[in-house]
C-alpha cells in the first residue's frame, strides 16, 4: 500500500547481478529465466501471479530491491551510479526525479507503451524517464469531525492558515518527507518564491504541527484514520479516501482538491546496466495494460496509461485532481535545497 512510505533509512540488503539465460552444456533447454533487478521504493506492490505472467511471456524474472521512499531510492542512486545496484528503476518521483537526471543516473529509452499516455507526464526531451502513476499529494480531512464540531470545511491553501483553523493541520517535514516536499513546493507554486515564505509563517502561527514522515502524520496523529489521533487535517493524497471507505460504502475523509501537488512516479533503464535491453522490457511491462490495471488497488495510486479502469468507488471518493498545482522540472532542480533550507529557518529556528 502507497502509505506506507515513510523516511527511515534503509540499508541496501544485497546486489544481485543480472544474469543471462544459458543453455545446459548439453545443448537442450535453457537453464532458467534471465533476472533483471528492479529497485524501488517501500511500497511497491505488485500479484504475483501478474509478474509470474510476465517472466511466462518474455523469461525474465524481476527481482525486487527496495530502498525506502523517492527520496532515499533517489540519494541511493545517485551514489551508487558508477555501479549501479539494479538494472531498472521505479518510483523516482517529480520531486527528485530533476536530481536523478542532473546526475545522469538513466540512459534514454523510449517505450512503445509511452504513447498510450505516459508521455502526458514527459519531463525529458532524452526519454530517460518513462511516467508510470500519478499521486497527487493534497491535504486530506476527517469530514465527520467538521460535521460534529459544525466548523465548516476548509477548501483552500488560504483556509489553512485561517484561525478558526487553528492547531487542526498536521504535515511531514519536506527535509525529510517526499509528500511533505510536495506540499512544500505547492506553496511555491501557488504564492511564488517570493510569497510562499509569509504563508509557511501564517501556518506556523497557526499552530501547524510538523512531524517526521507521512507515516506518522496519517496513521498517528489524523483522527480519520485508524489511529484515531487529535488532528482532522492531514497531509497525504489524493487517492486516501479510497483506503478510508465505511461500513455504509461512504468515504469518511476527502481530498482537499484545492490543495492538490501534482507527484509523477517514473521508471527507467540504469545507466550502466548490462542488461539494457531486458530493463527496457520491464519498463514496458510497467507502462503496460498488464501491471497498469495493478497499480491504483496495490499502490493507491492512479495509473499513467490512459483507459485503465479504476477500482469502485474512486470516482466518488477518490478523483483525480484536475487542476494541482506544479512547478517545471528545472525550476524544482535549482530551488530545491535552498527552498528546504529556508523552510528550516521558518519551522525549525
């Protein structure tokens, strides 16, 4: 499940290199499918029948590696790109993926998959990065507590920092959180490098609370989630009403689409694999038909091909936002850091 991200540091357990298949000295049938490691982030989640599938249609077996969350798999492959600890990667997101291709960590592959609606997200003219799902982070609510406190629902960035909202919002900090990074650059988007400084300052006197990761904002500290904390507003995404359905098939939390940072997970061959052309094969199986009708039920996240089927329900309780915010790829590679250290100042002293 995509909420289970979180930022702890996650040590690499092992590299397993691709290897081919050969054939029994004998000349008769090949030993075993080839293997093509695939590093991603913690929540990756994928049948197993669908991946048994695939290595049946094209005798490649995927093994999986995971390294914490878009920013840990992003640090980690920029480490290790003169030896790269997997053949293709998956989960680099729109946050980190500037950095990912700045460091020249993917080669450039074009799948034959991409026009079914991936290249809607393109961020690079070289096609290094191929676009796999969407999960647009925005601030999530516990209607039920508005309804019996009767406050009513906060819509906008604006709203957040109003009074009568005070000390209701929890956020992961964006120094060490993908979606708190998110969030982050949303207020980027919508009050400019100039404005956006003055707005973390009508949270922060608003009694914001800032914790760690996604992780314990949503499962400890928002009262709509099974945790049941104090907080009925939430950083998370936009498809989390869908993991928050109750008994009478209604949605107990709903996205704030007014708040919504568009968020694009990417796949794409290692530059320095020796097995280039089996991880192009991966990435295809990613942008297929096949694992994309996977993603939104495994993940909770919405698929980037276009005419996938989503599960019940996510269209009333989970919508895809049409109109987040977004920064350029450029803009995010040149004001990341020093965003974040600014931030440090505001939040942190």
């Amino acid at each position: 499940m995509r909420f289970l991200r979180t930022a702890a540091v996650v040590s690499v357990a092992g590299v397993l290199t691709a290897s081919c298949t050969v054939l029994s000295g004998d000349g008769g049938e090949p030993e075993g499918p080839t293997t093509v490691t695939l590093v991603t982030h913690d929540s990756w989640a994928a049948p197993q029948e669908v991946l048994d599938a695939f290595e049946r249609q094209s005798g490649i077996r995927i093994r999986v590696l995971k390294e914490g969350d878009a920013g840990e798999l992003t640090n980690k492959l920029v480490l290790t790109k003169a030896n790269p600890i997997a053949d293709v990667a998956y989960g680099v997101d729109s946050t980190f993926a500037s950095r990912a291709l700045a460091e020249e960590v993917f080669e450039p592959y074009t799948s034959p998959e991409a026009n079914r609606g991936p290249q809607r997200y393109s961020i690079d003219p070289q096609h290094r990065l191929s676009a796999v799902d969407v999960g647009d982070v925005c601030v999530n609510i516990d209607t039920g507590w508005f309804t019996d406190n009767d406050v009513p629902e906060p819509k906008t960035f604006d709203d957040l920092a109003d009074p009568r909202y005070r000390g209701l919002l929890v956020v992961p900090n964006p120094a060490t959180s993908s979606p708190g990074l998110a969030f982050l650059l949303a207020t980027v988007a919508r009050y400019g490098e100039q404005g956006w400084r003055d707005y973390w300052s009508r949270l922060e006197g608003n009694d914001v609370q800032v914790v760690s990761g996604w992780t314990e904002a949503y499962t400890q500290e928002f009262s709509g989630s099974s945790g049941n904390g104090p907080k009925p507003m939430v950083l998370s995404y936009a498809s989390s009403p869908a993991a928050e359905i109750g008994e009478d098939g209604q949605p107990r939390t709903k996205a704030l689409l007014d708040t919504c940072y568009r968020q694009v997970e990417y796949a794409g061959v290692l530059a320095g694999t020796r097995q280039a052309d089996n991880a192009g094969k991966v990435v295809d199986f990613l942008l297929s038909q096949q694992f994309q009708s996977t993603v939104a039920e495994n993940m909770y996240v919405y698929p980037a091909r276009e005419g996938v089927a989503l599960p019940s329900g996510w269209a009333q309780a989970a919508p895809l936002p049409q109109n987040p915010a977004s920064l350029p790829s450029e803009q995010v590679q040149a004001g990341r850091e020093q965003w974040i250290e600014q931030w440090r100042g505001l939040l942190e002293g």
